[in-house]
C-alpha cells in the first residue's frame, strides 16, 4: 500500500474565461472542480497504476467532504483528520484571449497543536500497514518546519520507506530525519548545499553532498532532458523521448507517484527511474493535472533510456 499525506489539501478550481478584467464582472465559460494538493497528485497517478493509495492529511467541513467524494471514482481510500474549519479553495483563472494564468490560492485553516497531535496518532496506525509513504507539498497555518521531520522520523522509526518532496524550511529540516527519498529542484539544491550549481557536474556533485548526508535516494528533475538520481547504486540519468507537452502542471507530482510505486514494488533503480519517467512523461500529454492515460505510459516506457553516469 502507497500512504499519501497531503497536509494543506484543496479544491482546485479552474475558471476558463475570455479576456480577464481587473475590477470588473468576469463570465465564466467553463469551470473544473478537481481535490488538490501535492500529495493528492501524487495519489491519482498512483491509483492509475492499479496500486492500493490511502491519502491522509487534513481536510474539514464540506469542502473536505467534496474532496473525500472526489477521490472515490480513483479507487482512493481516504483517511483524513477531520477539523470543523473548511478545507481551501485555490482558484486557477485561464484566459484564452490573452493567454494569461492567474491564481488564488486560499491560506486554509490553521491547525492547533492539540489537532496535529491527533493526525500523528492516526498516521501512526496507518503507517504500519504502508510500503512507502510520500509526502508533499505546503503545510497549514498552525505549523512549523518540524512538521515533516517528525512524520519522516514516524516512518522511519516503523522500518518503512518515505518520500519528502517539499521546499524552504520544511525541506531543510525534514532531511535532517534522512527521508528515503527527496527530488529537489536547482534553487533547493542551491538552498540546501549553498553551492552555484551552473552546469550539470555541479548538480551531480551537491546532489552527492545531500546523498551523503543520509538521504538515500536524491532525484532531481531536469525537465525536457528527463532526470537523474544519486544513490548507493551509483548516479543514473533518464532521457525521454520528444512529446507534445499539454500540460506539465503536476508533472513532477507523477514522478513521485512513479517512484513510490517502483520502490513498493522492490525494482532496482534503474527500473524505478525509468516507471517515474514514463508516467512523468505520460501525464504530460493530457490536460487534467495529476493524471495519465496507462497506455500512454506503456509505449513511452520502453523509449526511456537509462545511463550510468561516472
């Protein structure tokens, strides 16, 4: 089973329009309601897969009882810890007119210590029946950078595998715990090593520096030009194929759904490379975020290619 925690859960809300304008009465033409967060697309891509996901986190009142519902067509079982406030909305407005993004992403509510307390209960006994656990993304109000670390101590404490895909402080100290797996990106990489890191021998090399610090697996995304990870094994890096992107919104959420899935299922690294690329890629073909069609994934897969890297 692949546990997912998303602690700042949303609704998701993408407004199509045409010809935003400020101060003035906007008709929508078109609007999507989809559960969001990190972990969440982490969770649907996983589920794609035909893997067991349980997705935890925070949700509360009816926003949180949407969310819940909206995983059900996934195959999703949902274990939140349930607050009366309402969980976010993070409103997404697309203007086809001026091919313009604007976003609204609601601060959500503020979790107490008593309330986090509780969720470490329940993420304890979940724990125990997962094979990795991936967590992602921002945390509530209420929170501090010590929020990961001690969920990545929980999971490691059981003997299990853990996923930290997070940025600034919650990243800096959640590695301090020596997570299973991190996938920065550049400016996280700069943050965590101070190094310039301006060419690909000096990512490689503080990638190994974090690698060294007791983070078994580093990933790091290198968009169009695929990805790499440093481990024990050694250092290998992806080369995908040329696509016709649609969206890569989320895209980096489905490499982890990839990873968590490869290590569940006990590949070697090169292979697990290559399943996190092939559904990176694939989810990039479609609109919907956090999403892929299987067959997709299956005729990119065999066009991943894997090097060791000295």
């Amino acid at each position: 089973m692949i546990l997912t925690v998303t602690l700042n859960a949303a609704i998701d809300k993408r407004y199509v329009v045409e010809g935003y304008k400020v101060g003035e009465v906007n008709r929508v033409k078109e609007c999507a309601y989809t559960p969001g967060g990190k972990g969440l697309n982490v969770s649907k891509p996983a589920a794609i897969s035909g893997a067991q996901v349980v997705a935890t986190g925070f949700v509360g009142g009816h926003a949180g009882n949407y969310i819940e519902a909206s995983l059900e067509p996934f195959h999703i079982k949902s274990a939140f810890y349930h607050l009366e406030a309402e969980s976010r909305s993070c409103i997404n407005i697309w203007d086809e007119v001026n091919h313009q993004q604007t976003e609204f992403l609601e601060p959500g509510f503020t979790v107490s210590e008593d309330d986090f307390l509780g969720f470490i209960e329940k993420f304890k006994s979940l724990v125990k029946d997962a094979d990795v656990v991936a967590m992602s993304g921002s945390v509530p109000k209420g929170l501090d950078g010590t929020a990961y670390q001690k969920l990545v101590q929980i999971v490691k404490a059981a003997g299990k595998k853990v996923i930290l895909d997070t940025s600034g402080k919650l990243l800096e100290m959640g590695i301090q715990a020596c997570p299973t797996m991190i996938k920065p990106n550049i400016d996280e990489i700069r943050m965590l090593t101070g190094k310039s890191c301006d060419n690909m021998d000096d990512i490689i090399q503080a990638a190994k520096e974090i690698h060294s610090r007791g983070v078994e697996i580093v990933a790091v995304s290198l968009g169009g030009d695929g990805a790499f990870v440093v481990c024990d094994e050694g250092i290998y890096q992806a080369k995908v194929p040329k696509i016709d992107a649609v969206n890569t919104v989320g895209c980096g959420d489905s490499m982890i759904a990839g990873f968590a899935l490869g290590l569940s299922e006990g590949l070697p690294i090169e292979e697990v490379l290559r399943k996190a690329s092939a559904i990176s890629a694939a989810a990039a073909l479609r609109e919907e975020t956090g999403f892929y069609v299987k067959e997709d994934m299956e005729r990119l897969f065999p066009q991943i290619q894997i090097m060791k890297l000295n």
